[in-house]
C-alpha cells in the first residue's frame, strides 16, 4: 500500500512551489503584508490562471474536479511560502455552492471563482468566538440582520457564505452593497478580516452541510500550518549555517542542533495527519469531521512552536521588520485562531472518539 502523495499530487505541488519562487520574492511578500487591504490583485489573477483557485470545482464549471487531499497539498505550498490572499474563503465559498442543488446559482458564480475573476469568502463566526454551527445565532430568512466577526476579505467579495442558526448556511451576493463592512485590526497581514453588520441584508438558502464546510476549513488551515512550520525549520538551518559566531557556523553548536533536530521531529510525522483528514473528507466519511478537528488541533499547535523556536534560534534578526520570519509566526497565530483555539477541537476529538463519555 502506497502511503505517499500520487505523482500528479507531487507534480502539482512543485509547479504551484516553482510559481511563488518565481514570483513572491521577500520584497514582494512584505509588501502585501504592509499593504492596505492584504491582497495582490496581479498575484490573485496568476493564481486563477494556473489553475489553483478551482482544483475542487467541476471541469463543466472552469475546475479540475479534484479532491481535498488535492487542495490541502497546494495549501501546504501556500502556506511554505505565507502566500497572501483570500485563497481560503475561496475554496470555502466555491465548496458551498458546489454543494447545493442549485444550478443557476452554480452556473453564475463557479466558473467565476475558479478564474479568480469574482471573489468568495464565508461569514461564520460570532461574538464570544462562535465559530461552530451549533453556536450560530444569525437568524435564517430571506433578508439577514446582525453581525458576523472575522470575516476573510470580505471588503474585497462578491459572495459570501453565511452561517446562520441551526447550522445552515445562506448566500449573499455583492455583500457590499447591502452590509456595512468595517476592517478588524489582525496580525496576519497575508490573510485581512473584517466585521460584518446585515441590515436586512437580502440572502439566498444554500442546502450544503455546515459542517463540512468547518471540516474542509480544518484541514485546508492544517495543511498551511504544516507547510509554514516546515518553512520555519528550513529558515532556521538556513541560518543556523550561514551565520557565524566564535569563528564558527552556529549550526555547529550542539544545543541548537538539538533544538533544531527536535522541532523538524516534532513536524514532520504530523504530515500523514492531514493527508489523512483530506482523504476522510471525500472518502470516509466516518472519520472525517474527527479527524480534521484532530489535524487542524495538532498542526496549528505544531506550526506556533516551530515559529517560536525558529524565533530563537535567529536571535536579534527574527525580531526585525526586514527578515521575513515574522510574518509565519504572525500566520502561525491566525491559523491557531481562526475556527477556534486549539483547546476547542481537541475537545470535539474527545467526543466523537467517546473519550468524554468513557471517562
């Protein structure tokens, strides 16, 4: 049994990795970090173009009519490289329509999100970090009224999937201009949030599943969070051989090769955890909304440590603005964040596995 990514997963995953060595330089990236609004809209254009935008749409649609596993491993790319963008809410919000029944709805937008020509993203969390679809409040009608907090890019959409009370999710199209959208302060300059007010705010039923669209979220910000802690890792010994200190390399020293060799340890067995909870979401069903709260818990967690660890092993460097290592450790804390903490899906492993109830 072959326990590794298909070649054409491999394949896809170095052209996608070719792409942002070829066009996200360190300048380019702290650019866009400090930028407005958080979002290259040349880079978005080239993103749609090859083809990464709409791997899970249909090929009727403008897609490829691949699967999660797929997207994770470009989401592992991503998030090597702290690609900026609303890449996330996009998948998102494309998952959500392709899910429901109706074709009109799909016919308008799908082809639009794969091009990157039209920009989605999804409205589920509120006040008191209500993020799961149980702790919705948003009431479901025709015309929404209330607030959605830490919403992707939202000034910049042109759907948005909300999560309304009851687990269900309602479609707003053009939010803006029916919302009152205002800019949350954040620290993850590659990926903007903003607040979300509905004022009778006109909306469209989707008949998807809430919850898998939070599944697909978890493992789509684990495999980020796994291509950003190996990034840290590779930063470090970059570093850690380069620099030197006493007229030697400090990779010589043997406190930070242990500290190092300790933290790539810590990673990279991790890998097979998201591979699995991307090939549960499409094939079984069973195990997928546990293992991709049980992926998102454990590689958010991982990637904040490496980005700690390779804070250290940099020194006074890490802390300035030029050297880019800041910005993974500021992704680091959105994708621990985002969904809610860690403690929260650790505590939905424990009761879909029964842990709870046994003890």
């Amino acid at each position: 049994m072959n326990f590794d990514l298909s070649e054409e997963q491999t394949a896809l995953q170095d052209s996608v990795g070719r792409f942002f060595q070829a066009e996200l330089d360190q300048t380019r990236l702290l650019k866009i970090f400090d930028s407005d609004d958080g979002h290259d809209a040349q880079l978005w254009k080239a993103l749609g173009d090859l083809g990464v935008l709409g791997l899970m749409i249909d090929e009727r649609y403008g897609g490829t009519g691949l699967e999660m596993l797929d997207a994770a491993a470009v989401a592992e790319v991503l998030g090597y490289h702290a690609a900026p963008g609303p890449h996330l809410g996009q998948v998102l919000a494309a998952l959500a329509i392709a899910q429901c029944d109706d074709d009109a709805l799909k016919e308008r937008w799908l082809p639009r999100l794969a091009s990157g020509e039209s920009i989605g993203t999804v409205a589920l969390a509120e006040a008191g970090n209500a993020w799961q679809p149980n702790e919705w409040t948003l009431i479901k009608s025709s015309t929404l009224s209330g607030s959605k907090r830490n919403v992707l890019y939202a000034q910049h959409a042109d759907i948005m999937v909300v999560g309304v009370a009851g687990g269900q999710l309602m479609l707003v199209e053009h939010p803006g201009e029916s919302a009152e959208i205002s800019e949350l302060p954040g620290l993850d300059g590659t990926r903007r949030i903003d607040h979300v007010v509905f004022n009778d705010t006109p909306a469209v039923a989707l008949n998807g599943s809430a919850g898998k669209l939070r599944d697909a979220a978890c493992v789509l910000l684990a495999a980020d969070a796994f291509g950003g802690a190996r990034r840290c890792v590779d930063m470090a010994v970059d570093y850690a051989l380069t620099r030197e200190q006493f007229g030697q390399v400090i990779g010589a020293f043997q406190a930070l090769k242990h500290q190092l060799a300790n933290v790539a340890a810590d990673i990279e067995p991790a890998r097979g955890l998201y591979w699995y909870a991307a090939h549960a979401f499409d094939a079984v069903p069973e195990d997928a909304e546990r293992m991709a709260a049980l992926a998102k818990a454990h590689l958010a967690e991982r990637f904040l440590n490496a980005a700690r660890e390779a804070t250290q092993a940099h020194g006074g460097i890490a802390y300035t603005w030029e050297y880019p290592l800041h910005v993974w450790l500021k992704r680091a804390v959105f994708d621990r964040m985002y969904l809610g903490e860690t403690s929260v899906h650790r505590a939905r492993v424990a009761q879909l596995s029964s842990w709870a109830e046994a003890s």
